[in-house]
C-alpha cells in the first residue's frame, strides 16, 4: 500500500514538472534555456566515468599481511573542496581479491574531483598528500591498517577501467518502496527549485546566471575526508579463489594468438552458475557464494570473440580469449 501511495505521489509530481516546465519555456524562454543547460551539465557529470590517474601499491598489515593496489581516480561526479580549510570531498569503492602474476592480492579505487588531481599533477608535495589522504581513508573505511610506505607505479590503473567504474559506482540495488520514496524526493526538490526560479523570475536581471543546488552529503562535524560515496566492505572472506591455470597460445612463427583459462570450479555443473566478465585487459569469474576470481591478462584480447564453456565431469570452466591483432 504505501508503494502505491508513493507511485501516486510520484506521477503527480512529475505531472506537476512538466506542466511548470511548460509554463517558463513560454513566459520566460531564457530561464528555461538556462535550467535546462544547467540540467545536462549536472547529468553528464552524473553519468561520466572515472578516469584512472595513478596506481600506487601498498601493504595491507592487519589484519594479514597482503599487498594493497589503489587506483587514484579523477572523477567531474566528486565535488571541489570550497576552500582549503574545508573536507576533501572523495569517492571511495570496495576492495577486492585479484591476482597479480601468480599472487594474491587486493584492489579498491579512490576518486577526487579534477581540480584534486589537477594540483597532484603539478605539485608533488599536493600528490603526496593526496596518496597519504587516500591511505587514511582506506584505513577508516574498511577497518585495516596500511604500511606508511607505497610506491606509484608506471602504470595509471590496475584492472579494467569497466571494473573501476563498477566498483566506484557500486551494484547494490535499493527495494522497490525506497527506490519510488528516493526518486520522488528526488523530483520534490527539482520542484522546489523551479518554484523558486519561477517566483524570483519578475525580479532577477535577464542577464544574471542561474545558479542551482548541487547535493552533496556534508559531514556532520568538519574533518579531512567528505566521503561522497562508497560501498560497505566486510572483512570477511565469503568465497574461495579457485584454483586455474592460464596460458598463452602461439602460432608456428610463435606469435601470440590466444590465451587459454582453465579454472577448476568444484561442484558448479551448470554455465548458467558462472558470472563471467572479460574486458581488454581482465577476466572475472563469480559463482554466488562459492567462488571468485580475478586476473589481469599478459595480453589485450579481442572481447566479442570470446568464448566459454564448462566440463560437467571435470567441473572445469575453459575461456579462450583471442588476442587483439595490432
């Protein structure tokens, strides 16, 4: 019932948007222009990607010792810090178990605004703080501790730029009732503003900008890290890292042509059970509850040209990976 109630709500807020938006695009062309304008930069800042900066490599030393990779990110969707006595606003994602080479380590991403990383870029005193911020972060969020030290790597990221995108954005799903309650909050404000626009359109000057709220989730008290984001990590481990082998296939001249995975997935009898994702650069397998495993490839592969099956009597997932032709 209290679905329907809000599914109510929503449609005649929606209706109620539309028809103010009708409205000013005929009383005040101008300010309509502006909104909208205003509307698409906000949407695209929504909607664009992470693009990775930096990867620096640490240790994680409690609880176990494992190497740490963190993918520092500049994202339009994290916000400036106002001023520099004010928080550094960031994104932060999850950490996951991968394989580098033939070792078990762990990966997780942070993301500032461009101007964050555009002062990292310059100063190597602001990159510095910038890392150690990054490290204190992840100390916080996910309940371990870091070794002081860290090396930047040659490379801008570890993993796949798709998986970034994923971690940072984060895949948990709200229910129905919460999602319905959130978007008509969501249209409730956008109405608000449009009131207002509408209201102070007699008294503001034609050719003064309009300036809309952005939300963002400020701390309760100030501090050094405004988190604008993240995703819940449990430090416990739920799935196994199956066991595979990986190789690379040549042809007679010995040119690489493919490469060949074999992981062994005890008690899986069905493709339907296997999450498979492959990008240029690296494959994920999930089995719910079960199994996961990440690698980087020694190569960039073609990704249509993909293909998997599995062994019902060896219990064997086998994916063949073409090699990009350069």
């Amino acid at each position: 019932m209290a679905t329907g109630r809000s599914e109510d709500a929503l449609v005649q807020q929606v209706n109620q948007l539309w028809t103010m938006l009708d409205e000013m695009s005929e009383s005040s062309p101008e300010t309509y222009h502006k909104f909208i304008s205003q509307q698409l930069t906000e949407g695209k800042k929504q909607f664009s990607a992470p693009e990775p900066h930096a990867c620096i490599q640490t240790n994680i030393q409690e609880p176990g010792e494992r190497v740490l990779f963190v993918n520092l990110c500049s994202w339009s969707r994290v916000p400036a810090p106002k001023s520099n006595a004010d928080p550094v606003p960031l994104s932060g994602g999850p950490m996951e178990e991968t394989i580098n080479g033939t070792d078990a380590c762990w990966v997780t991403d942070v993301a500032y605004s461009p101007e964050v990383i555009q002062k990292a870029r310059e100063d190597p005193v602001e990159r510095d703080q910038m890392i150690r911020l990054a490290m204190r972060y992840i100390e916080e969020q996910h309940r371990v501790r870091l070794s002081h030290s860290y090396r930047l790597l040659g490379q801008t990221q570890t993993g796949s730029r798709e998986r970034i995108k994923q971690r940072l954005s984060g895949r948990s799903e709200p229910g129905q009732a919460v999602a319905v309650e959130a978007e008509a909050d969501a249209n409730a404000s956008l109405l608000q503003r449009l009131t207002s626009l509408r209201e102070a359109d007699g008294e503001q000057d034609k050719d003064s900008p309009i300036h809309l709220p952005t939300h963002t989730n400020q701390p309760n008290k100030p501090g050094l890290i405004q988190e604008i984001s993240s995703v819940d990590f449990e430090c416990s481990n739920t799935v196994d890292t199956p066991k595979y082998k990986m190789s690379v296939i040549t042809d007679e001249g010995g040119k690489p042509t493919s490469i060949q995975l074999k992981v062994e997935l005890p008690g899986v009898s069905s493709v339907a059970d296997c999450g498979l994702s492959v990008s240029k650069d690296d494959v994920v397998i999930d089995v719910v509850a079960k199994y996961r495993l990440q690698l980087n490839l020694p190569e960039t592969i073609c990704e249509d040209m993909v293909s998997a099956k599995l062994s019902r009597k060896t219990h064997t997932l086998s994916v063949r990976m073409p090699i990009l032709t350069k």
